[in-house]
C-alpha cells in the first residue's frame, strides 16, 4: 500500500511506530515532519550525530523518578534515599549528568511532599472501599503484532507508551498513574491526552524491568487480569496538590481512545507540514531542512569546548544567563517553580500585551491599526486573555494603550501588506549547532522590507548614556535576525522598531538593519552575552536584585541568603543620564 515517504535528512526503518502518551497533546507550535519521525524510532539522522553528554543533569523530575525507584522498588527509606541524593549529587552510583545543588535540593523537598500526598490518598481510597495500590515497576505499553505488510502510514507495528509513576492493586482491579506537574497540579488535560494515558493502562502489559535492582519485586510484574478501573491523578511537586483527573472503567476507556486520542496520534504519525521553531533542537531530518533558514557566523562565536548537544538561544536566554546562570538554567532548562507571584510591572505588561495582540489579530486581514479603537470600557477594571487589572494598575494599563494608539504601525498599513502577531522567527548556526529562536511582539511588510516592533512598558523612561540594544537584547537579535536574511527581505528595507510605552508619553526609536554601524554593534552586543552562556558547565549562582523574583531562589542557596539580607529599595537611576525625549 503506498504511504508518505520519510523526509530527507533520515536513514533507517519507518516501520516501527512508538508513541507516547504526551504525543496526544496539541502544541500548535511543534513541527508535524519533526514528531512524524520522532516516532518512528528506528529512523536516525543522515548523516549521523554523535552522542555529547550534557555537564548537568536537564531533566528536572530525573533525580525525583531515580530517589523514588530506590523507595518503591528497593525498600529505602526517605532519609537514606535523600542522603544518597546528596553525597552522589543524584546519579546514584549510576552513569549520567550530576544535578545542580538547587535540584538536589528541590527533588528532596519534592520527594517528602510526593511520599505524604500518595499517603494521603491511599487513606481517602481506602476510606472510598477500593483496594490499596503497590508501586508497578515494570513499565505498561500496549503493542500490536507486526503485519507482513506496512498500512497507509508506512507502519507494520504500533506502540502505545506512558510516562509517570506507576501503581496497581494486587488483585489487579485498579491501575493509577501519578503525573508530576513542575508547578501546581493540573486541574485538568486535553480528552486526547487522557484518552491516551487510559487506554496504557486498561490495556498495557508489562515491558522494561526498573533501573534498580536485578529483580524487581514480585508485586511489580504481577498483573493478573484487565483491571476493572484506571485513575489518573496529577501531583503539584511545588506545592503538593493532588487533582484526580480521570476515573474511569474500560469501556469507557474505550469510548474515549477512539473519539480523542486516536485522531491525535494519526497526525502524529502522518503530518507533513514544516514548522521550525523548538521542535528543531530535536529533530532527526534537521540537515536536510530546507525552512529552517541557515545564518551561520550571525554573531562570529565560537563552538563550545567540549561540543554540547543541540541548543535554543533567545533573547530572554541571554538576558536571564547574564543575570543569573543559576537561574536560567533552574528556571528555563528545569522548569522549577515556586509559585512565586510576579511583580506588578509584569502583570501589566502581559495584560498590555495581550490586549495589543487581540487588536492587531484582527486587523492583520484588514490593517488599519488601532488609532480610532477603544480602550476598556472600565479602566479601572479589565482584562485581556488571561490576565486580569485593576485599580491603580489597571489606569496605568489603560493610558499605556491610549499612547500607543499614536504609534501603531499598522494604522494606513496597506491592504496588501502582510501583518504577523507574535511569529516565531527562528534561524540555524550550523558552527555552532544552535537553534536561535524570536518571537517578535509584531512583523509586518512594508515597501518590500519587514518591520519588527517590540513593545514594553515602563513607569521609567529611557536614558541617554544607555545603549538601547544592551538594555534590551531582543532588539539586537532581531537586527542581526533582519540584516542575515530570516525573514527572506533585503535587509536595507528592513529595521527593527522599538515602542516603550508610558502613562504619559511614549518613545518610538528605529535600529536601521541596512546601517553597518547598527549591525555591528548588535553583534558584539549578542556575542557578549552568548558566548559564555554556550560555554557554561557550573551555572553557578549570581547574586543580586534579581533574587527577589527568582522562581527557584526557595532551593539555591546563595540566592535565599541574598533575599533575605537585602534591603529591597528600589535602585536608583543610572548617575549623570538624561533621559530621551
């Protein structure tokens, strides 16, 4: 039966199909030809990449999975689990990555709270009449026999996985899931991937014996019978929440696998379409990628010594390293959260943000800008997609946009001029093996050349002696991103704008991508801040008035120190500046 060939860029067999229950999420942002190859796991990149180890554990739940497989399946108790976490620095006498001191820190916080909560919820179950549930060791997938002949997608086989921490009654009536979620726990997930996660465990038989242990115990692979029931539950590792997210019995399993997640893995396994973005860092047909554009020598740096593995880079990367490499990589690389509410200044940035966007989505078939557009009817009180104002921050928010409405670019944009709303840009240092990626706030064209505006808001205003490139490095990607082609314009027609929104005023300032003056001081400025982040092996703590609102300052250490002793004033305006009028 004939099937879509394999993209260029692949070696191997196509015949073998393994998905994962993750793979039933919708991520509009994820590349279909990169998840049509990435699960098809005897398909390897052509030519092939050797294997670069990574200097510091990147998985944040690894050391959590590895402490509780020596609980469950080895009979540790907590304390020696987390004194072993300590002094082995989480690889357990093991082979792999050591984790920073803030993880090790945050898996053994993480660890108490997880081994309380399943506790608690066997109280409740018992309480309900169902049985007690044991960890299962073994993992559960579902696989169908191998046909002689491969179907529409060009498959023989099929493989249904899923990820988290494993449970079942010893009769094998009841099978549970725990899936642990960096922040809070979900109240909820799409019916694709739920769908998904039921149908592993009404049906899934047991595979891959645990990492610890010759044997795993007898009551990790003993699996009598189709269990009557399957609970999912989500576990908040920040603060230690549990939500049950499904409880369901097979038929409805059943039900549910052919409305949501069957669909969802068809288009896994036959989408198409190319997408470049972060999907790029891991995919296999990459070298022969002819969307992904290629800008090698954007900012002259140098690979790094030893070679690392693939990488994204953007702007916030680079402004977040240059902070603080602890918390770019605890925050950006890990994902920890401590819940920490963000100031008031982002808040109404994001809401600003949103309503911007809102306004410029509908008008990017018809532009014609937001000058004769309302604001919110209450500027006391209003809110734009998530994210909700009021009072005094509220009034702030609505004069911001009141001064951009004298500024929109797109006001007596022509109809046939193209307009983009937060568009991913993305481009490819084959030198470095990095993936640079952007997400301007607005893109439109304009004469032949493409215009890139950011937007920010701010109770301050800018500073004479301040480079503005510096204090905002996403303007000088988006230069060097402009002047090396990734929009496919000339560059001499294209510039990157910068709009910094006030109460009461507002300041537009223009970095023409065509003057060599402007992209040579992107670059030093980009080459400044990434090389040491590519460089980077420790992500060692650096201190300072950024601490305050570090997600994961509750677990490194030098970081709550710094929080707690210093005074909290606001710093000063820089000495001797003026500012631009």
């Amino acid at each position: 039966m004939p099937h879509q060939p394999m993209p260029p860029g692949v070696a191997g067999q196509s015949w073998l199909v393994r998905v994962s229950t993750t793979r039933a999420r919708t991520d509009p942002a994820s590349c279909p030809t990169h998840v049509r190859t990435a699960v098809r796991p005897l398909l390897v990149p052509d030519p092939p990449l050797p294997f670069r180890s990574s200097p510091l554990q990147e998985f944040g739940l690894g050391p959590l999975f590895d402490s509780l497989d020596l609980m469950e399946h080895r009979g540790w108790p907590i304390e020696r689990v987390i004194s072993e976490l300590r002094r082995t620095h989480g690889v357990f006498g093991g082979r792999g990555p050591i984790a920073h001191p803030a993880l090790l820190t945050w898996t053994a916080e993480t660890l108490e709270r997880f081994t309380s909560a399943r506790a608690a919820e066997q109280v409740t179950a018992r309480d309900a009449g169902l049985p007690f549930t044991e960890p299962v060791g073994a993992e559960w997938s579902v696989r169908t026999a191998r046909q002689p002949e491969a179907d529409a997608r060009g498959a023989r086989q099929y493989e249904h996985t899923v990820w988290g921490r494993r449970y079942a009654s010893a009769d094998g009536s009841v099978r549970d899931l725990w899936l642990p979620s960096l922040g809070r726990a979900k109240p909820d997930r799409s019916d694709a991937e739920k769908a998904a996660i039921a149908h592993v465990l009404a049906l899934g038989e047991p595979g891959a014996r645990p990492r610890w242990g010759d044997a795993p115990p007898e009551h990790a692979t003993r699996l009598v019978r189709t269990p009557d029931r399957v609970r999912v539950f989500d576990f908040g590792c920040a603060d230690g929440g549990t939500q049950l997210l499904l409880d369901w019995n097979q038929e409805d399993v059943e039900r549910q696998f052919a409305e949501h997640a069957a669909p969802a893995f068809h288009e896994s396994a036959t989408g198409t379409a190319v997408r470049p973005g972060s999907s790029c860092v891991d995919c296999k047909a990459l070298n022969a990628c002819t969307d992904l554009h290629r800008a090698p020598g954007l900012w002259g740096g140098s690979p790094s010594v030893p070679t690392r593995k693939r990488r994204t880079v953007s702007a916030w990367d680079l402004r977040l390293h240059a902070e603080c490499p602890a918390e770019y990589h605890l925050t950006r690389h890990l994902h920890l959260n401590s819940l920490q509410e963000e100031g008031e200044g982002a808040s109404r940035g994001r809401a600003v943000d949103a309503w911007l966007n809102e306004r410029h989505r509908s008008d990017a078939r018809n532009p014609r800008g937001c000058r004769n557009l309302p604001g919110p009817a209450d500027p006391g009180l209003w809110s734009a997609g998530e994210h909700r104002l009021e009072g005094d921050l509220a009034r702030q928010g609505a004069a911001m946009l009141r001064e951009h409405r004298a500024l929109c670019p797109l006001d007596g944009l022509g109809r046939d001029e193209r307009v983009l709303v937060q568009e991913r840009v993305t481009a490819y240092i084959p030198e470095l093996d990095v993936v640079v990626i952007a997400d301007p706030d607005l893109l439109h064209t304009r004469s032949g050349g493409w215009i890139w505006r950011e937007t920010k808001t701010s109770t301050s205003r800018l500073w004479e002696r301040e480079s503005l490139m510096q204090r905002y490095p996403q303007l000088a990607l988006g230069v060097l991103l402009l002047a090396a082609g990734a929009m496919g314009a000339d560059a001499r027609r294209s510039w990157v704008e910068f709009e910094l929104l006030n109460e009461d005023d507002s300041t537009l300032e223009r970095l023409d991508c065509g003057r060599a003056e402007v992209v040579d001081e992107a670059r030093d400025i980009v080459a400044g801040l990434a090389q040491p982040l590519l460089d980077d092996t420790t992500y060692e703590p650096r201190t300072g008035r950024h601490c305050h609102s570090c997600r994961a300052r509750p677990w490194c250490a030098p970081g709550s120190t710094y929080g707690s002793e210093c005074d909290s004033t606001p710093a000063p305006p820089p000495e001797g500046g003026a500012p631009r009028v």
